[in-house]
C-alpha cells in the first residue's frame, strides 16, 4: 500500500518559544552566580590546601642564611 501526499496528515508545527530580552537577562545571570559559585569553590580549595606550618618550621636556607663575612672572590689577570 503505497501512501502518497495527498493521504498524508498535515504537519502540525508547535510554535518555538521566542527568546526575550528577560529569557536571555536571566540565562546570563544564572550563568554568571555558576561562575562565581565555582571560581570562589575553587579558591577556597587553594588556599585551604596551604599547609600554615610549612614555612615556620624550616630551616633557613643558603640564601636566607647570613652571609659571610670575607667574600669568596677569585682575582682574575687580564
């Protein structure tokens, strides 16, 4: 049984919402607090990993160490 165009149903087309201005304002804000929800996440998180003890505790390194006091100077000919 071959159907041809004119035993075919008409379509029916559902109508799309329009975007407005209001649709768009809130998509963007909604956006945007996702944004900052995640960016002040992730920033809490980074300094919530600093470990506070780390720099107290060590020991002072060769360049915060008191330097000598005779320089360590080769003299060079020329």
């Amino acid at each position: 049984m071959a159907v041809g165009a004119e035993g075919a149903p008409p379509v029916q087309g559902t109508l799309a919402r329009p975007v407005t201005v209001g649709w768009f304002l809130k998509r963007s804000l909604l956006a945007v607090v996702i944004l900052i929800v995640a960016m002040g996440g992730l920033a809490w998180l980074t300094y919530a990993s600093i470990d506070p003890n780390t720099d107290i505790d060590a020991p002072p390194t060769a360049a915060k160490a008191a330097p000598d006091s005779a320089p360590r100077v080769t003299p060079v000919e020329l």
